[in-house]
C-alpha cells in the first residue's frame, strides 16, 4: 500500500511563521488542475499498477481553496491512473474561513474522509499575530461546522507564541474539546529562515518563546490530553480511538508514497536497499508550464545510500509514540544492529529519561518526545 500528496499551492495571505511553498496572487486554479491531471497521469503510467492506494492527502497551500468542480477532476484522475480500489482515508486541509456548510457537503459527496483544520488559535490576538485570515469566531463556528458533516477531522493549533499567555493554550486546548474535536496536532512555533517571523526577530520586533517555555506548553499538552483520553500516538498528534491519522502513519512507518504539485516530495523503496527520493520545482509558473510540454516538474532527484535510508527510518519511527523504533525491523530491513552500534548513546539517553527499551522497540518518553529531534540525532549514522 502507498499514498498519495497533493500539494496546492494557494493561499490568501501569508502566515506570519509559513515556509511551505504557496502563492497569494496566481489563483488560476483551472490550469493548474490541468496540470495536476498530466502530472497524475505520467506517474500512474509508471506506478498505476505497483501498489494499491490507501491514503490520498490534500495539503498546501490552502486545499480548501480549491472549487469542488476541480478537486473532483483531480480525484477522478488519481482514481483513472491508480488503484484506489483500497483506500481508507481521503484528507483535506482546510481554513477556518472556508468551512461553509455548501462546501463541506460537496467535499463529503466527492469522497473525503477527513479534513485538517488550520485553527491555531482561538484567540483574535494570536490569530492577528500569526496573520492567519480568520479570527476568533470563524475558527468555533468553523468546528462545529465540520463536526456537523464529518465525524473525522483533526484541529491544528500552535502553542509559544511570543508573550501568548499560559492560559491561553490550555483555553485553546479546552475549547477545541469542548467542541468535539476528535484529534489534535499540536505544534511550536518554529522561527523558519526566510519567514515574516524570522525578520521580525531579527530586528528585535519580536521575541520567542524561550526553550524552557515550549517545554512547559509540550509537557502541559501530553498530559492534558491524555487525561482527557486522547491516545498520544505521535510526536505531536493526539487522538481518540480509531482517529488516528492513516497518511501520517504512513510516513512514520517509512512506506512508500508520490508527491504531486508543486514542491511535492516523493519516497519510493523498490527493494531492501534501493530507495529513491524525489523534489518538485517549487514555482506554479514553472510547474504548470513543464506539465504544458509534456515534461515532469523534477527539482531533484536522488538514490539514496543505505546509511542515509536507515537514518530517515530511524529519524520516523522514532516519531511514532506507540510502535516505537522496532529494531528487529531496523536490523532485518535496513542491516543497523542498534543495540550493538549504539549501545553508550542508548544508555545515557535512557539514563537522561528520554527513552525507554520495551520489546525490542525503542520508545521516546515525554521528555525524549519534547527533544525528538535531538534524540534521533544521537542514534542515527
Ligand atoms: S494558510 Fe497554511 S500554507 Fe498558507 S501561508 Fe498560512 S500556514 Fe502557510
């Protein structure tokens, strides 16, 4: 089973933090589903028929900007070029403002499963921060709306916003329940090179959050929700029974998947050892026009080596707060013996309380989940 991720590129207004690829002024969403549709087809002609689909995500961008008429041209193309006789999970992310009954409907009747909500905050000063398009009452109304019409969906939010104070993430936390979410990504705010955020950083306009203070937020997010029975089953997702997300599971698990759209990455294993990644041009004029000629929109592409293969499966499986790191599946698949190569850095890192070993799976602790990143540094080369 592989999944599918199609990048749409547009958005109204720019995020304060954003550094995904998108475009505020090209919004012809025609061509660009034409595009798509070639795009589909060329891969279909070469990976139609090597494994069934059981995950199709729309991310971005803003997805929900999409007219229905061309999201149903681009799942009909899928649907022509691969096998979808299998899929369990249809995502499509989705901003507060766009959340219109009409709408929601139409994306239900076109075979979407499941949205991602960007809500990120419900207070109106945090969504001025971060310029998100919608305020304070469009993010509620927006989760009930989609509550209304889809019992699956997950509500983004983002905690250590310069000077957001505490209450305020366990408030945004507790409405987001109150409202009947069924799952959560929860995510820090991250100053990216090259964003609005990080020049006001740089000329001192803004503060961030310490890292002591994104540690409390985290701690303090593990444990609320999972008192209040959310199954912490990734870094940063959390979920009710049966509403884990399928697509990302995906990724963690190191299966394989495609990439359409502009700056769309792709990973496919052929064999044990024989992987290759690869990048689209991140630029809707360049995309649209290379697809026009026939031409596939590569950036780069690249085998990757077997040492840079076990890392990214070490760097993923780690992500996962359930399954874990499973070392008899590093060794069989990847030829890492884990607790032979690493045995000091496992030591020290489990003395520090960062992980545990349980069933020959590796597991992040709360304190190692906070740090993932650095913890998967230590084991992976
Ligand atoms: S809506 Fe999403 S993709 Fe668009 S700028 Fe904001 S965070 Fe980035």
């Amino acid at each position: 089973m592989a999944g599918i991720y199609v990048h749409v590129p547009f958005c109204t207004q720019r995020c304060v933090y954003c550094d995904f690829y998108f475009t505020t002024t090209q919004h012809n969403y025609g061509v660009f589903s034409r595009a798509l549709e070639a795009e589909i087809e060329s891969y279909g002609n070469e990976f139609g028929d090597k494994e069934p689909i059981d995950t199709l995500y729309f991310g971005g961008g803003t997805p929900s900007l999409l007219p229905l008429d061309d999201l149903a041209r681009i799942i009909s193309a899928v649907n022509d070029h691969f096998d979808l006789s299998a899929v369990q999970e249809v995502t499509l992310e989705m901003n507060p403002e766009e959340a219109k009954p009409a709408y929601l409907r139409g994306l239900k009747d076109l075979g979407i499963t499941r949205l991602s909500l960007g809500v990120q905050s419900f207070f109106d000063e945090d969504l001025r921060f971060m310029n998100r398009v919608h305020d304070a009452a469009q993010a509620e109304a927006a989760v009930e709306a989609v509550g209304s019409v889809f019992d699956s969906f997950t509500v983004d939010l983002i905690f250590g916003l310069p000077d957001q104070p505490f209450e305020y993430w366990g408030a945004n936390l507790e409405k987001a329940i109150r409202l009947g979410a069924p799952h959560f990504s929860t995510y820090s705010l991250t100053v990216e090179e090259k964003t609005p955020l990080a020049k006001q950083v740089l000329r001192g306009l803004v503060e961030p959050a310490t890292d002591d203070t994104m540690r409390d937020r985290f701690l303090f997010t593990m444990e609320y929700l999972t008192e209040r029975g959310y199954d912490h089953y990734e870094v940063c997702s959390f979920a009710k029974a049966d509403e884990r997300s399928i697509h990302n599971q995906n990724y963690w698990r190191h299966r394989n998947y495609l990439g359409f759209g502009p700056s769309a990455h792709s990973f496919w294993k052929t064999t044990r050892s024989k992987a290759h990644r690869w990048s689209n041009v991140s630029n809707l004029k360049r995309y649209n026009g290379l697809l026009q000629q026939r031409a596939l929109p590569l950036e780069e592409r690249e085998q990757l080596t077997p040492t840079a293969l076990s890392d990214e499966f070490i760097y993923l499986a780690l992500r996962s707060m359930t399954e874990g790191l499973d070392l008899d599946r590093l060794e069989a698949d990847y030829g890492v013996d884990m607790l032979t190569e690493k045995r000091s850095e496992l030591a020290e890192l489990e003395q520090n309380g960062l992980l545990t070993l349980r069933n020959n799976r590796i597991l992040l602790t709360r304190e190692g989940a906070v740090v993932a990143d650095a913890v998967a540094l230590e084991l992976v080369g």
